[in-house]
C-alpha cells in the first residue's frame, strides 16, 4: 500500500519531544527518516528509563518508525557526513535555539545552499525573534508563560498538567507545517523554514482565556476543575473513584437537571444560561456531587449516558491501558524492544486515512543501529565507514 510520505526523507536533529514526536508523525505516514544521535546516544533517549539500557518511556513514543546514525556532528568528517546527507533529504527538523543551529551549520540559509529544495522545521522554547531566540525552556514553561498554570489548580496552588500538552501540540503543529511546505514546494521547487514556539502554542491553547480577559478584564481565578464558564462541570467523586461530567448548553442543562430530580433548575433566572451557570458553578457541582456520591462509577456513568451528558471515569494509566474499548480501537500498537522486559504500548498517530493509513511499523532505533547503511546510502565505502568508526565520528 502506498503511503502519503512515501519517498520523502526527513533528517531528525529533533531532541525530547516537539522535534522527535513532529518526525515519528512524518515516518508514520511514509517519510524516512533518519535521527541524527549523539555517539554514545543523545540526552533524551535515557529520559524515564523503562529498558535494561536505559532508553526512556517517552524517547520510545517519539521515535518509531525511524532509522537511527550517530555523529559527532561538531566535527570536520560529521559536518561533511551532514552535507552529504542534506543533499539527499526533503526535511530537517531540529529544535534548538537559532543560534545552536546556526553554530552546527544548520541554519536554514546554509542548509538551502547546500540543498535549494530543503524544508527546515524549527522549534524553539519562545521564538526566534531577538531577545527571545537565545533562550531555553521546556513544556512547563509554555503552560507558565500562557497563563494555563495559573488557571489550573486553586489560587493558593497554580498546577502544572503533567503531561507534555505543549509539547506534543507543537509537534504537531510542526507535522502539519512541514507537510505544507511540502505541498508548496511541489509548485514552486523552493524549500522553506517552518517555524514554531513552544510559547506559540501554549498561547493558542489558552487563547480562550486570553481573548475573555482581554474583551472583558473580569480577571478569573483559578477553580480547580471547574469550569467558570458553564455547569456543571467538575470532577466527581463516586463511591470507587472519580469521574467527569461536563454540561454546556441548554439542552444539556435541560437533561442533567431531570436526571438528578432537580427540573426547576431550568426556569431559575440563576441559572438562564452557560455564562450564568459557570458564576453558580460550586452550587450546581455540590448538587452533583451528591447525586454521584452514593453511585458505582459504572451506575452512574451510565445514567449519564442514557442521559446523553458527556462524561467519563477518572483512569489512572493502568487503567487506560486495560481498557477493551480504548485497545478495540487500536489505539496501541505494540513493538518489543531492546532490554525491554515486555512490549510497549506505543501510542498510535492520532489521524487516521481511510486509503493510505498510517503505519507504525519499525520498533524505535537503537543508538546507532543504521549508521553504516545510512552511510553507505551517501556514497561512503566499508573502509570509509571503519575509519570514522576508529575515529569516534560515528
């Protein structure tokens, strides 16, 4: 079957997770892509160790799907190796700061000389602007800088989300960038430099938040899980655990106040609309609250759902993982591993194509484990790839 990428080849200097994850997207669906590994093996590949050799959860995720060289990269023979491999590629993705990447030659002028039809993805932590392109910064300091923090958690407790939201969304960005480029460039013949911003993207998700105080200047303060802007929404405890339930428009009021005895609620002037629901928020949780306080999780997620409220169980992980309906929808496909004591779930890409579906079908690289056919590809001999091995170059 063909794939949508099939023939592009995709050169990853990505590092963590906004460059790594941007390429693992562009493999799925066809490219080949070869990561550019540190010797001895990069960083964020020993991040959350899961494997005998101390490859991490998430350098698992971010890295099907690909072949792997490593390369002293600051050196004359590796930076000749980059240009040889720069004149064969479609893309290079890379998120570092301008001035790391024009300091290892990876600059968008100096890879487009090399290679006119080039496309640089470039991720940094607050942009390339000046003041901003110096400097470093993680997925925390996205969710900061956007106001998400202080809008989670309580006043006296702003809360980070745990999960890298920032940094697989500019990931994803960057996939969906690079594929554009692409596209312009079947017209044009021209490569060009994609950019995004960890920054960038936390903003774009909050922007719900940013445009209201802006419009409105109301100042809202962080309510834990409830939404101020429509309600009920919360988190609720049942009697083995928790679960969401989340009300917005009429039509879901309408249904939520008969499903918990309470149908005056919808003529009530305090309660006329989604703006007013979220201002009476902790009363209309409180009343949830007790409707779910003597219910199973499985009772009362499914009179919610005879209701048509949406809704769902609070999953630790484990739980995520051993649910039949999550893993009849394919969303895990698992690959053994090097030192890995059972498979892992790699988490399957997140948009699907009836015709040319995406595939995850290479277990992710060892550190090194293609260097000499990928040196071979570029024109260097057996004897050639011994010597730069003697050398430490790779």
């Amino acid at each position: 079957m063909s794939k949508v990428l099939e023939g592009i080849r995709v050169l990853d200097f990505g590092r963590f997770i906004a460059g790594p994850f941007c390429a693992a997207l562009l493999a799925d669906y066809g490219a080949d892509v070869i990561r550019i590994d540190r010797v001895g093996g990069s960083e964020d590949r020993f991040i959350v160790p899961v494997t005998d050799t101390g490859e991490g959860a998430l350098f698992l995720q971010c890295n099907r799907n690909k072949r792997s060289i490593t390369l002293d990269i600051d050196s004359k023979e590796g930076r000749e190796v980059v240009r040889r491999l720069v004149k064969t590629a479609d893309v290079v993705v890379a998120n570092m700061p301008p001035k790391t990447l024009t300091n290892l030659g990876l600059d968008y002028p100096t890879l487009s000389a090399i290679n006119p039809g080039i496309i640089l993805t470039a991720s940094t932590a607050f942009g390339s602007h000046e003041g901003a392109g110096h400097r470093v910064g993680f997925d925390g300091t996205g969710q900061a800088m956007s106001g998400a923090i202080y809008m989670s958690g309580t006043p006296d407790k702003p809360t980070k989300a745990m999960v890298p939201v920032v940094d697989f969304s500019t990931a994803l960005s960057c996939a969906l960038g690079t594929v554009m480029a692409l596209y312009e460039r079947r017209t044009s013949g021209r490569g060009q430099c994609v950019e995004a911003s960890l920054l960038q993207t936390a903003l774009n998700l909050s922007s719900g938040a940013l445009i209201e105080e802006a419009a409105l200047g109301i100042n809202r303060q962080a309510i834990g899980n409830r939404s101020p802007s429509y309600g009920p929404s919360d988190v609720f405890r049942v009697t083995d655990g928790w679960i969401i339930a989340q009300v917005i428009g009429q039509p879901l009021f309408r249904r939520w106040a008969a499903l918990v005895g309470a149908p005056e609620l919808v003529d009530d002037p305090r309660f006329s609309d989604d703006l007013c629901r979220g201002e009476q928020g902790a009363f209309l949780s409180q009343l949830m609250g007790k409707w779910c306080a003597n219910r199973t999780r499985a009772n009362a997620l499914r009179e919610l759902e005879r209701a048509k409220i949406p809704a769902a169980p609070i999953y630790s992980p484990r739980e995520a993982l051993d649910d039949e309906s999550i893993q009849d929808s394919g969303a895990y496909i698992w690959l053994d591993y090097p030192g890995l004591l059972r498979k892992a779930p790699i988490v399957a890409p997140p948009a699907m194509l009836s015709r040319t579906p995406p595939d995850v079908a290479r277990r992710p690289p060892t550190a090194g484990e293609h260097s000499g056919e990928v040196l071979a590809e570029v024109g260097y001999d057996r004897e050639q790839v011994q010597a730069l091995r003697r050398a430490g170059i790779v």
